[in-house]
C-alpha cells in the first residue's frame, strides 16, 4: 500500500502544498505541527506493513530530530518500508546509501531545519496562551537616562552600562530604532 502523511510545517501551516498530484492509498494529517502528541504518525506507524511505500513532502514533516528520524529510518529498515521525501528527492534506502561527508552535510543543515521548526510552533503556541515572547524591554526612565548620558558625550559606554544596566549592543540597538 501506499500511505501520505502531512502535518503543518513552517513554510506550509495549512498542510496545502503537500503531496499534491500524489497518488496514494491512505493519508493520514497531523492537525498540529508541535512535536509532542503525533497520534497520527503513531498510528501511521502502527499500520504498515513490510513492502509498504510512505510519501511525505519532505524529513521535517516526518521527524522534529535527528534521534526521531534515525528511530523511524531503523523501524522502517527492520519493517521493510520504504519512505520517500519528495522535496529532498530521496528514500531512506538512497540515504542508507550516501557517504559519510555526504551523510553528516545532510543531517547538519536538517538539524537547523528541526530546530527552527520547533521553535515557530512553540512561539505561536506561547502567543496564543497570552505569554510574552523575548526579553522583556528596558524601562523608558532608564532609556531615555542612558539616551541623555550618550547624547553629553561626558560618558563612555561602560559608564552608561554601570549607570542604567543597559548594555552596549542594547544600547545602540535603540539609539537605531531611535
């Protein structure tokens, strides 16, 4: 059989530009792309079969890690499944198949893929409970305190750091934004 499996993604949150024109047996769809309860994936899982075929559009959808993509490729060698990543135009046999230097360029920049897709969906998450997101920002008072001490030019930026608790980089971020 032929399953599809799609969950949002960063760059595809609506799950509309996954197997397209895809002809498959079975989908099945995340309707969320956190990384904790994937019931559909589990039960995905639970239901192949040896010489089944899963598509997915591309490894994030499938893995939020390099430890859960490495478990899902030894279950699928051990079920006898293959796996097609449409985007990265690969299968888990061609990726069993590469080189190390070819193999360890690959995971790292997917690493970068997982964390940044992690990172997206659990800011959203925060922002939809209410919760504040970044580093809370320094007092007016002490802004326009430190404004004052740079503009006198009577002070340096060490002094104007001891003075406010406003750091250089802090500083002439908000001296840009002024």
């Amino acid at each position: 059989m032929k399953y599809g499996y799609i969950r949002p993604i960063v760059m595809d949150q609506q799950c509309t530009n996954q197997l397209n024109n895809m002809i498959i047996d079975k989908l099945y769809k995340e309707t969320h792309g956190l990384a904790k309860k994937r019931t559909e994936l589990e039960q995905l899982l639970m239901t192949v079969q040896p010489g089944d075929e899963l598509f997915v559009q591309n490894i994030e959808v499938l893995a939020d890690s390099l430890q859960q993509l490495l478990d899902i490729l030894r279950l699928a060698e051990r079920d006898q499944i293959r796996i097609h990543f449409i985007d990265e135009q690969q299968s888990n046999h061609t990726i069993h198949e590469a080189t190390l230097l070819q193999g360890a360029t690959f995971f790292a920049g997917l690493q970068s893929t997982f964390l940044s897709h992690s990172s997206t969906f659990t800011l959203q998450v925060a922002k939809q409970q209410g919760k504040s997101i970044g580093r809370p920002r320094k007092s007016d008072e002490n802004l326009q305190r430190a404004f004052a001490m740079y503009d006198s030019k009577n002070y340096t930026l060490y002094d104007i750091k001891e003075a406010t608790g406003i750091s250089k980089s802090t500083l002439y971020r908000y001296l840009d934004s002024r």
